[in-house]
C-alpha cells in the first residue's frame, strides 16, 4: 500500500474502510504537471498574453487557432485534475489529448523554424503524456 497516494479517510466510524487508494505517486506527478502547464499555457492564450500572440503572428497557423488550441490545453487541465481523483477515463484523455496537441506543437515549431530550446517544453510535456498513458497499460 506504500506505493500509492492515499488522500482520504472514509466516514467517521473508525470501523469503515479507513483509506482510499486513489493514483500511484507517477501519476498524480505528471498529473500535476500535466494540469500545471496546460492550465497556465491555454489560459495566457485565451487572455491573449503578448508572447502568446507574437507567437502565433509569426507561426504558420490561422489567428483563430489561438483560441482553439488554448481552449483545448484548458480541457486537458481539466481532465488531469479530475484524474487526481482516480478516474482512468479522465487521465488517459488528458493524456491523448497533450499527445495529439504537442505532437502539433513540435510540427509547427519545425515548420516556422525554431530552435530546440522553444521547441522543449513541448518534448518534455510529450514524454510526461506517453509516460501518464504506459503507466494506464501496467
């Protein structure tokens, strides 16, 4: 029972179920990050933060993408929250998801050029997607 995140005790009665087993220590991490980063990149792209703007004038992608994309980042926020709470459904979509939107990300990112160190962020968020799905597998 020690590998995993125990966040409530049940009832008041001592004699109830005391514990309830909700994500193991790597999930609720990427979880975390997942909902971390998605939650504050999509929302600095739907109040229209300046960097974000700048950065989709100059990718080769349509203004309006900007509200799609952030719209889409805050659901993935969305969804890995709820999975913290142990829903399975919920944390294999924040993870599709963040693997399909960073997937478009590294293309865009490659198709206007930049350097690696603009491209990272989206490479580490992958990697923590693809890990977040192959811990659902196990």
């Amino acid at each position: 029972m020690g590998h995993f995140l125990v966040i409530a005790i049940r009832g008041i009665d001592a004699r109830a179920t005391p514990l309830r087993v909700i994500c193991s220590p790597m999930e609720t991490v990427l979880l975390v990050i997942l909902a971390a980063a998605f939650g504050g990149a999509g929302i600095a792209k739907l109040a229209g933060v300046k960097m974000m703007r700048d950065n989709f004038e100059r990718w080769p992608t349509p203004a309006w993408s900007r509200y799609v994309v952030g719209a889409i980042e805050v659901g993935i926020a969305v969804a890995a929250v709820i999975g913290l709470s142990g829903s399975g459904d919920a944390q294999q979509l924040a993870a599709l998801l963040a693997l399909w939107v960073m997937v478009g990300a590294i293309v865009v990112h490659a198709m206007a050029g930049d350097k690696l160190q603009e491209v990272a962020p989206a490479l580490v968020l992958l990697f923590c997607a693809a890990l977040l799905l192959f811990t659902q597998q196990t």
